[in-house]
C-alpha cells in the first residue's frame, strides 16, 4: 500500500521507464533535481522530455492531474502546468488498470488535467474524447516514431522536389497521427483543400486518408 504521492510517483516513473526499455527505447535519467521532466526517452533519434505522471482510474476515466501547486511568500500558492518548450511529452501509469500512455505535449500544454476514456459512453457521444486506446504506450511510440521520421524526410528533402511542389502552389503529402489530427482538424482541412493528401495513422497504422474533393489541375 502507498504511503505518499512520492510512493506513487516512484513506481510510476518506474513502470514507464520499464515499459520503454520493453519497447527498445533509450531512457535517460536526469542528474540534478527539479528539472520540469523525470526522464529522457530516445526516440527515432531525438532525446524526447517526458513528465512521469501515476493516475487514478474512476469507473471508465482514467484521471491525469497535470497542474502542481507551490507556495511563494509574496504570490501565494501558485499554480502552473506544463508548456510548450518544457516538455516533449506527459507518461502516465495508471496502476488501477496497469498500463502506461503516452500523451503528446500538443494534447497536455495548459491543461490543469486531462481524462481518457476506457470505454464508449452511454450517450454514445464521441466528440472531443480522448480514448485511452489511442495513447497506450506501445501504439502512441509507434505514432511518434511515424511523425518524427516523418519530420525529418521533409527536412531532407531534395530541394529540386521542394521547388516543384512550391512552383504547383501544392502543399505536400502529409503523415499524422489520428490525436494530432483531431487536435488541429482546421489546419488538416486548409491543407486538403490546397491539394494535399493527408494519411492519418491510428496507433501506428494507416486509419483514413484525406484530400481535395477535386482533383488539383
């Protein structure tokens, strides 16, 4: 049985370290204290900033509290989450089902707290979920691994094949993850309505494909 938080947040740091290892990664640990992530994964060659986080899971919700509390003499308690540029990604292991996710800083920036779903709701609704399914440690790895290789073809790309598609106003065809997708749907939209293919890849694996309704001329 748990005696304090720090209990929880040492097996937790513990278990997304181990769940990484299984998957092949690299997991660094950070020597001074008091940094703003507690591990470095690498992955697709990039050292990534992962906040470890132990969750609670509450009938089909998983619960992720994501804001922390300090208190300063002149402010008071402060609250502050976590922002683009501290980290790359939040890990969370929820003990009460036994599984690790992976959830993009994308999704967390600014939240005070996020909750993923196990199951479909009674109501059927299935709009702005986060299914806890999408972000499982293995698939969401997969999804990272795609759009950071991904990244990284497009900055390599021969700069003859950058001027042909420039000179035809055509955005390029594009990779993405089936959370990203669903975070930015506006910006996918404009680009399919320019002419660009758009896969959309759910947990590693091709799930739909979005482009112009015409064909571009």
């Amino acid at each position: 049985m748990f005696v304090t938080t720090n209990d929880k947040g040492n097996v937790a740091e513990l278990a997304i370290a181990t769940a990484a290892a299984e998957l092949g990664l690299s997991v660094l640990k950070p020597i001074t204290e008091h940094e703003r992530y507690d591990l470095v994964l690498g992955i697709a060659g990039r050292l990534l900033r992962v906040q470890c986080k132990w969750a609670n899971c509450n009938g089909d919700i998983i619960y992720v509290r994501l804001k922390s509390a300090r208190y300063s003499p002149t402010r008071g308690y402060v609250i502050t989450t976590y922002a683009q540029g501290e980290i790359d990604a939040v890990a969370v292991y929820c003990g009460d089902v036994g599984r690790c996710y992976l959830l993009p800083i994308d999704l967390v920036a600014g939240a005070n707290a996020i909750s993923l779903r196990l199951k479909e709701t009674r109501n059927n609704q299935r709009a702005a979920l986060n299914w806890a399914a999408e972000y499982e440690f293995p698939g969401a790895v997969a999804q990272l691994e795609e759009h950071l290789t991904g990244s990284q073809r497009v900055e390599g790309s021969s700069p003859s094949s950058s001027t042909n598609q420039d000179s035809l106003h055509v955005p390029p065809s594009q990779e993405v993850g089936a959370h990203k997708f669903r975070n930015h749907f506006g910006y996918y939209m404009e680009q399919a309505t320019a002419g660009a293919e758009i896969l959309i890849r759910r947990r590693g694996k091709p799930y739909a494909r979005l482009g112009p309704a015409e064909p571009s001329v």
